[in-house]
C-alpha cells in the first residue's frame, strides 16, 4: 500500500473528499462506517476522523472548538450530533479535553476501559483516580433528580459556586464516563444525566465485558476507521485510558493470531486488519472472536 493510496482510502472513508455528510442518515452511516471520530480536531491532531471534517467534506481549514462561533460547518455538526446523542445513535466521551464520539457498538468496549465499572458510584475511575467533592455533590444531583442543566445544578448545589467550576466538575464526571449529555436547548443549554440511567443496557454490557475483549476490539475498530496504522499510532490512541505496553503485547498477540497484519508503506511499517489483506468481508470477520489469543488480565 503507497502513502498515496493510503490517503486516498482515509479520505474517502473520512469523508473529506468532497461528500459530505449533510443529513441525519448521513451522519448515521458516517459514525457506524468509523466506530469513533473526533467532534473538533485537536492540536495536535491524533490519528483519527473529525465529524466537523465529513459535515465539511474537507479535511483543509477545520475550525478547533474554540474558534468555532460562527461556522456554519460547525453549526450544522453540533445540531447533527445533538439528535444523534438524544436517538442513543452516538454516545461522547472525552479525549484530551475533545468530544470523542462512538458509535452504539463500540462503545460498551470502551466503557469497560475507560471507566471504573462502578456505573452509580462516582468516586474512583482507574484511569483517574478520586473524584472531586464538587463532582460528587454534581453526580449526587443527578442521581437524585434527574436530567438536569448546568443553571440548575448551580441552583441546586447553592447559587454562590461558579459556572467554571460547575463546568470542571461536570467535565470531570464527563470524562470518567459517569455522566452524559442527554440534550440541549437555546434557553438551558446543554442537560446532564447519569450515563447508567440514560445508557443502561449499554453500560451493563460495558461492565460484563472483560479487559481483554475490550481492548481487542477497540484495536481492532480503530484500525478499521483510519485503515491502517503503525503501532505507535495505535498505542498513541489508547494512551489515555490503557498504558502502551499493554496495548502493545495485545497487538503482537493478534499479529500472531494473524486477526492483523503488518502491510508494508513506501517508508514504514504499518498494521491492517486481515480481512484487508484476504478479502474477507467486515461482517464475516465479525463473526470469529478476536480476543482468542490475547492473555486475559486487568490493564495496568
């Protein structure tokens, strides 16, 4: 496979050569054809699918969030992603501080790696380690009553805390999966619910699912949506919630069992799924397990 011809499969599977996703089925098909794909690029920009970037049908000139005010690329993609949140057809989660979005069969892959598995308890993520008062007092609300806006937690919680610092709590429980934004409207803004409340039967399937099935699939998955990578890059995308090594001992262990393989570039060395190489479709792949020959453990 040439770098050319690498790029060429990630701009079409991306979305970024001129078709753009412009409509609810669209962006149905867009966010199930990659399992994960960033909201905004970030700086600098992992390995992966932006969703701005298939609404904009260009990878050229993309707006980071911050300077997205007034955008029409940007607005289009946040009213897309907003009704694909409230119909469950994507579930966020955070990467470095971005919105990463996952499609509904990925995510309780994820789920079993980024959280704690403890979907009512808002105390401990493994990844992140204890969480705030102020982001347990948020998580207690919510419990509590329900979805809920940022004005109303505020309200709930006693008027004197500030909006930044309801904002870091709820970014925070955001991010260890313990939360969820259900919704959004121009007079609330965004509302907040318990991902186990909102998500139930895909966070109960995420808590069944062992570390090493997750992790296998997650590799395998985003080696789906960027076509092929080096292991680098794989290791680089997992970093935040699985350490380097252990993704790398998953990696090798699935080269064994030739669920990979390694597809030479013009300049190095890259990983495909094997059904890349052999022809084999997506869905029969789908149907063998491809976690047999890696070692069951907890991540670390």
């Amino acid at each position: 496979m040439t770098e050319l011809e690498l790029q060429h499969l990630r701009r079409e599977k991306w979305h970024v050569d001129g078709e753009s996703v412009r409509t609810l089925e669209d962006a149905r098909d867009f966010i199930d054809s990659v399992g994960m794909a960033l909201l905004y690029p970030l700086r600098p920009m992992p390995l992966l699918p932006t969703f701005i970037g298939a609404v904009a049908g260009t990878d050229r000139k993309l707006p980071e969030r911050k300077l997205s005010l007034g955008n029409t690329d940007a607005q289009l993609a946040e009213e897309l992603v907003t009704r694909l949140v409230q119909s469950r057809h994507v579930f966020e989660t955070q990467l470095n501080h971005e919105t990463l979005l996952l499609s509904p069969s990925v995510f309780p892959y994820y789920y079993a790696l980024a959280s704690d598995r403890n979907p009512r308890q808002p105390l401990r993520s493994r990844v992140r380690g204890k969480a705030s008062p102020l982001a347990e007092h948020v998580f207690g609300a919510l419990e509590e009553h329900g979805p809920m806006s940022q004005v109303a937690l505020r309200d709930s919680l006693g008027g004197a805390l500030s909006d930044a610092a309801i904002v870091r709590a709820l970014d925070e429980l955001s991010a260890a999966l313990k939360i969820v934004r259900v919704g959004s409207d121009s007079h609330n803004g965004n509302l907040w619910d318990t991902y186990y409340r909102w998500a139930r039967e895909e966070v109960e399937n995420g808590v069944r699912i062992s570390d090493a099935e997750a992790l296998s699939a997650l590799i395998s998955q985003y080696l789906e949506a960027v076509v092929a990578a080096t292991q680098g890059e794989v290791e680089s995308f997992l970093s935040p919630i699985v350490s380097r090594a252990r993704v790398g001992e998953v990696v090798r262990a699935l080269l064994a069992a030739r669920e990979f393989v390694y597809t030479p570039s013009e300049t190095r060395t890259l990983i495909t799924v094997a059904h890349r190489a052999t022809g084999e479709s997506p869905s029969a792949r789908s149907e063998r397990p491809v976690n047999a020959a890696v070692p069951r453990r907890r991540n670390g």
